[in-house]
C-alpha cells in the first residue's frame, strides 16, 4: 500500500493515489453487476479494488475468481491471495532452498513472513524469524512454527545476534525490512546463499533512505540476491492453490490474521503497519456475507 501511494500510475492505469480520491490496494469483492462474460452477479473475486464499499473495476485488474469459499474469504487477501503467492515464488522460486538450509526471516510474523517461516519448515530447513514485540516472537515459536525468533528492539547488536542464532550462517534470507537487518544479515551469510528482496519497510518513508555498507559480501561468499514482483509469478496460482489448501484443511498451515472491523478504521490499521501494531495479516471488513 505505501509503495503504491507514492507512485502516480496503478496497474494499466488505474490511478493509485491523488488527494481526496480512495486508495487503491488489494481486496476481495462480490459482483453487484458486470458487462465482462467471464463475470457474472454473484461472482466472489479478488484483485486490485478501491478503499470504497461499491467500485467500477476494468475486468483487466481483477486477478482471479474465487472457486474454493470453503475456507474464510478473507484469506483471499492473505494467504490465498497476493502475499500467499509472494511467499510461495519468493521462497520456491527465487530461493530455491534445500532441505536442511538455513533460513532467516525478518518481519517474520507479517502477512509474508509467517508464511515463509512455514513453508521452510515443511521443506525441512531450521527458521528463525525477528520480530518487534514479545507477543510476536512467541507466536513465531508457539503457533507458526520457527525452531527460534527474537526481537530486534532488544538486539543492541544485530551482527552478534544472527551469529547466536546461527553460528554456521545464514543459507537464505527473506528480506522484508532493509537497513541495518539488512546490513547485518550481509556478514553472516554462507557461501551461495541466497537473498530474497521481497520488501524493505524500514525504509519506505525516510527523506534519506539507509545505506548498506555490507555489500562486498556479495562478492566474497558468492551469494545471489534478487528482487522479485509477485505479479510475474501468477501464472502459478493454480499450482499454489494445489500446495497450499490441502496443507490449511489437514492444519499443517496457519495463518495469523488482524481484522478491523469498517471503513473508517482503514487509515489508523495502514498507519499501525510502520510501527508493528498489527498481529498478522492486517485485514479490513467492509460486508459480511
């Protein structure tokens, strides 16, 4: 949401963001009415709608119909939706891990991360995430799974931290914060690690954004690190559902979610996100079914 605020121009378009108009991100919605024949009343999609309780969405921007409702909807923002996928390509097909890697998180109780932390587990990898509370860090090791997590704020050394939690290095990362994480992550990488850049949230409203000063470890330890956009991965959403709804049904997945309840509490739930206020995927309802 805060990188699409910044940019003039949405997908095909689709303005994202000009004052006093709704903001754009992704949702789930039920069709009142349609002029496209791959839709018709009644339909549940998700994809790119508006902060609004009624939109006017070009066909072009819904991502796909919804065929499985036996699960909650609202994990057609989350974990069946685009960070379910960010978390499946990221992590598969950009990390390409090994079963008895090491795998660190950050943000790793976040609508990403706890999913990341998941798969890495069913891979056969160790997983330790970071996260900014008590509270999240236990959930990381009681509910989601992690062999182990920490809280950055009580880390005075993030460098002296990660060499606790893995003295033989870090095979892959799972970016989500940038900066210092970043930077510390950099000397305690293994040789041909991997790091994935899925997201930076440290940085997106600084003036001057950080600098790393880590990089030439890249260099020595021979390790990939790449970007990615999960819109170049949808083509395997049929294979990810295939994944990932056997795995919630037999309870070998959770997923956390944070849900608010109208319209009017969407813009402290966005605000809450910079400081960690949420626990999970941050949702907003705007109808029940």
């Amino acid at each position: 949401m805060r990188i699409l605020m910044s940019k003039m121009e949405g997908p095909e378009g689709f303005r994202t963001y000009s004052p006093g108009s709704p903001l754009t991100g992704y949702g789930v919605a039920k069709v009142l009415e349609s002029g496209h024949p791959d839709y018709k009343k009644g339909d549940l999609v998700w994809g790119f709608t508006r902060w609004e309780e009624y939109s006017l969405v070009p066909a072009s921007l819904i991502l796909f119909k919804i065929e499985h409702t036996d699960v909650p909807l609202s994990y057609y923002t989350g974990i069946l939706g685009m960070p379910g996928m960010t978390a499946y390509a990221g992590f598969f097909e950009v990390g390409l891990p090994k079963k008895g890697e090491k795998v660190f998180v950050s943000a790793a109780s976040g609508a990403v991360g706890q999913l990341v932390g998941q798969f890495a587990k069913l891979t056969g990898c160790y997983v330790v995430g970071s996260a900014g509370s008590k509270d999240k860090v236990d959930l990381l090791k009681t509910k989601l799974g992690f062999d182990d997590a920490f809280n950055y704020k009580e880390e005075p050394d993030l460098n002296a931290a990660l060499k606790r939690y893995f003295p033989e290095g870090i095979d892959i990362y799972f970016e989500n914060v940038g900066g210092k994480t970043l930077d510390a992550v950099l000397l305690n990488m293994r040789v041909h690690g991997r790091i994935i850049v899925c997201g930076m949230v440290s940085q997106y409203n600084l003036d001057q954004p950080e600098g790393v000063t880590n990089l030439a470890n890249l260099i020595f330890r021979r390790i990939r690190m790449q970007g990615f956009n999960v819109a170049d991965y949808y083509q395997l959403y049929p294979k990810f559902l295939e994944y990932v709804i056997p795995k919630i049904k037999e309870g070998k997945i959770v997923y956390v979610e944070d849900i608010v309840e109208g319209l009017e509490k969407a813009p402290p739930a966005l605000v809450g996100l910079f400081s960690g206020r949420n626990v999970g995927k941050q949702v907003i309802v705007l109808a029940h079914e």
